[in-house]
C-alpha cells in the first residue's frame, strides 16, 4: 500500500465499513480480500505467472483503483473475474476502461 500511495493512489473509503472509526476507515480498505489475494499471488507466484483472482461479487471500487497502481508497480499481469466480467490489469491500466 505504501508503494502504490508513492506512485498516486488515494484510498476511497466511500467503500470501506460504515460502522467504524473513521482513522480505521482506510486501514480496514487494506483488508478487502482481493487485495489480499493479489498480494499474495505477487509473493507466492512466479514473476512471469499471470495473477489471477475471482471473486463472486461485483469488485468494490477501491480495490478496483488500487489494482491498477499494483500492475503498475509490480509490473505483474493482473486478471479479476468478478460477477459482471474479467478485469485485466496491465502497467496502470484496466481492460475494462473503468
Ligand atoms: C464519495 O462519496 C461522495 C458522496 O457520494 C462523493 O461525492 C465523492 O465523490 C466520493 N469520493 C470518491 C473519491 O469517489
Ligand atoms: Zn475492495
Ligand atoms: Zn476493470
């Protein structure tokens, strides 16, 4: 999260909890399970291995956002399949046009 702050990312917490404090509001976005998933694949996976994750429900526009800027900075392929279509992240960018 530090890296992708370095390079412009600013978490919406439009899309964190409601119910907590508000100092807690951008540490519980960090949590949000595709972030965790992606991260994971980065440590786990191959560097020429593409990431990919799915996810039932519609992925959440912060976590949207923020894989861009992990693309980017990890220089890794990202792909999200969620309930409406693939998102394929490469250098910054979503196929999706967001
Ligand atoms: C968060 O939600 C408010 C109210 O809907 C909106 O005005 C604002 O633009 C949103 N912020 C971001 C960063 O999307
Ligand atoms: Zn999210
Ligand atoms: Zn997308």
């Amino acid at each position: 999260m530090k890296r992708i702050k370095e390079i412009g990312y600013v978490p919406n917490i439009n899309f964190s909890l409601h119910d907590v404090e508000e100092e807690s509001k951008e540490l519980s976005l960090y949590v949000h399970s595709e972030k965790l998933a992606i991260v994971f694949g980065i440590l786990k996976l191959d560097p020429e291995i593409e990431i990919l994750i799915q996810k039932n429900l519609r992925v959440c526009g912060d976590c949207h956002e923020a894989t861009k800027f992990i693309s980017k900075v990890s220089g890794r392929k990202i792909t999200a399949r969620d309930s409406h279509r693939f998102h394929h992240f490469t250098g910054g960018f979503c196929s999706c046009g967001d």
